[in-house]
C-alpha cells in the first residue's frame, strides 16, 4: 500500500496541489491540504483498497480538507463564503492544463531563477527540499527558505496562477526548461541513490510535450524534449537482472526504444540549427542513439558538438564530457591531458566522475596502479550502489571502445 500511495504521489502530486491552489488562490493552504490528503489516503487505502482513480480521490480529499479549513476561519466572512463556493462549484480541471498553469507560474520572472527551479521541483514534481538541495549542491535550509520566498512572492506580487499569453512565454521558457530537465534528471538518475524513477522521467517529458506544443516556435523547447526522448530510449537496456549498471558501450542496443529515437532524433534535427545548449546535447544523444554498434560512433561529430557548447558557455561538466569525447577520437592521452587541464573546478569538487574519467584514461594508458587509486576515489564518491559496483568492475574488463564512464 505504500508503494501505492508513493506511486500515486509522484504521479499525482502536482494535479492535486495545482488543483487547490487554482481553487482557492492561497498556496500555503493548497499544500497544507495537498499534504493532509496523502495522509490520510494510506489508512483509508488499506481498509478500502486502492480508489480506481487515485487522483480523483486525493483531489476530492484536499478540496474538502480546504473546505474545512476556511469554515473555521470564522472571522474572515469572505473565507466563509469561498469556502462555500468552493464545495459546491468544482469543475475539475485536465491534469495536463493543471501542471502546465502551476510550471509557468512557477517560473514567473519575478522569481529569482533559483527560486523558480525550487519552487517548481516541489509543487510539480513533489520533490522533498532533500532531493532539491542535493540537485542543486546547496542545503535544505537554502532550498526552504528559497520556497517559502517565493510563495511569499507570488502572494504579495498578486502572480496570476495561468499559462501566460504568447508574448510573455518566451520570457519564462529558460527557466521552465532548466525545472523540466532537473525533474528528468531526478527520474533518471535519482539523487537520492536509487537506480531510476521512471515514472518522474516519464512525468518530464509529458510536460515537455504540453511545453513543446504551447511554445511550438521555440526550437529550445524542441531541443529539451528530443534530448529527453533520447535518454530515455535507453532506459530498458541501463540495468542488468541484477540491477547493476549497464554502461552505454556494453547495452544491448535491441533493447533500445526506436520509436522514441525516431521521434527525438527528428526533433534534434529541427532544433539544431538555432544551437542552443538543448538542442546541441539532443544532437549529441542522436549521435549515440543512431550509431548501429558501439564502434560505429561518429566520435568526431560528437567533439565538435561539444566544442560549440563550450563556445556558448563555460561549464565544467560539459568540458569533461568533451574530454571523454577527444579521449575516444585521438587516444587515451588526449583524454587524460584534457581532463588534467581542467584541474578541480568547484562543479565537479568531490564528483565522481571526475575521478572516473582520469581513471578510464588511465586504465587505456596501461597505468593499472594510478587507474585502481582513481577508480577507488570515483567509487568512494559514488551517488549509489550500481555505480560505485560498476567502478569496481572496470579493472577486470578490457579497455573501452565507447562510451561515457559515468553516466550510461
């Protein structure tokens, strides 16, 4: 029944929440009731089994808790009279339409971006402020204090709780896009050590569909959702019957989902000559996913790909991904003087990867001792168990031909 009632808030949680908070206006109260309804869902649940429509049942349960709540706030006659219409005037509103509102008012440029991802992250997606802060590098108190000031915001700036109009969009899209890859990310590689959620994976990019097709001229939009598509066509081929890591190099490529290559490759394709960051790493991944085998992999497309990210921005992350790329195109030592060069950036101070990249470079070179140290400090700092296992198996396995260390 738990794992019902989990399920049902990773699903649900954002209609719910969107639900009270278009309802009643009042954020705060839509997620005290939001909250209360998952509550008391797992005793009714275990008596009653499992509602048909678990969504249905925790939106009806929230609304009737905010019916509560405002009659006893007896001194507050407007209250009384919203809370009345509220019971006997509820028009229950797409889920799609409902998450779509609470994203872009979430993502008001009146919010400081951080805020925005924050904010969004919890009342979308139904992150914990943990699973935020370890998204973000920060502790739970920033994030809190994040979310509270923005719902503060919100309430005192009168932000209207809507898709905003066509003009104001494109205003809002960065930030709506950085929230959507952040919950993928949290879907596909969770932060908080298990192997995947599927389900908030999937849950980003049926927003990134309603976004794509709300913003249908931005080919940013277009560049996320190809990129999210691309990942996840993977997904069925990332863990052994173990439930270990399944490295891109060693996947087997049947298992992969071509539909979705198909669909995210073609969005790739259009997105790409505007060059943005998204479309620019969906291209990336169209090169992975189209490759028939992994020796096939056009590793001087993808290197000048990463070059015009670079060109865009410096980032640390995307410069040791580069370094990966040039190690598979020119050798192993060019792998190993790019990502020396990088030194420790601040980003990737205590990551994994780093360490991993270095190790693979090493373990290329024939530096079995320096690879062993490197892997041991990658596996060491490594968010869960399949990959700090995987780490341990690199040593055993002869050297790549393909493929990132750390990531697939």
């Amino acid at each position: 029944m738990r794992a019902a009632l989990a399920a049902a808030h990773r699903a649900e949680w954002g209609v719910v929440f969107g639900t009270l908070v278009r309802l009643t206006g009042d954020w705060e109260l839509a997620e005290d009731c939001a909250q209360d309804a998952f509550a008391r869902a797992l005793p009714a649940w275990e008596r009653d089994g499992v509602p048909r429509s678990p969504g249905a049942w925790l939106v009806t349960a929230a609304r009737r808790r905010a019916v509560d709540v405002l009659r006893r706030r007896t001194t507050e006659r407007d209250k009384i009279a919203e809370a009345a219409a509220l019971e006997e005037a509820y028009e229950p509103a797409p889920p799609g339409d409902e998450r779509l509102r609470l994203i872009f008012t979430c993502c008001h440029p009146a919010l400081p971006l951080e805020a925005r991802v924050a904010l969004t992250l919890r009342a979308v997606g139904g992150l914990t402020t943990r699973e935020i802060a370890r998204a973000f590098l920060v502790g739970e108190d920033t994030v809190s204090q994040r979310i509270l000031r923005a719902k503060r915001k919100i309430a005192a700036a009168g932000i209207p709780y809507r898709v905003p109009p066509p003009g104001a969009r494109a205003e809002r899209l960065g930030g709506v896009l950085a929230v959507l890859y952040l919950i993928f990310t949290e879907g596909y590689a969770p932060s908080d050590g298990s192997t995947t959620r599927d389900g908030l994976a999937e849950e980003a990019i049926r927003l990134a569909r309603l976004v794509t097709a709300e913003t249908s001229d931005q080919p940013e939009a277009r560049g996320l959702l190809a990129l999210l598509l691309l990942q996840h066509s993977r997904r069925a081929a990332r863990l052994d019957a173990d439930g270990g890591l399944v490295t891109l190099e060693h996947q087997d490529r049947s298992l992969w989902d071509r539909g979705l290559i198909a669909e995210g490759a073609t969005l790739a394709h259009q997105a790409l000559p505007a060059g943005g960051p998204y479309a620019l790493q969906a291209a990336i991944a169209a090169q992975h996913a189209l490759a028939p085998d992994a020796a096939a992999t056009d590793w001087a497309a993808i290197t000048a790909l990463y070059d015009r990210l670079l060109a865009l921005r410096t980032n640390p992350v995307v410069a040791l991904n580069r370094a990966v790329a040039l190690g598979m195109r020119d050798g192993p030592q060019a792998q190993l003087d790019a990502v020396d060069a990088l030194g420790t950036p601040k980003e990737l101070a205590g990551h994994h990867a780093l360490a991993a990249v270095r190790a693979d470079a090493l373990r290329r070179l024939g530096r079995t001792r320096e690879a062993a140290a490197a892997y041991e400090e990658a596996r060491a700092a490594a968010p869960n168990r399949a990959i700090a296992e995987e780490y341990a198996r690199r040593l055993t396995e002869p050297a790549p031909t393909e493929g990132t260390p750390h990531d697939d």
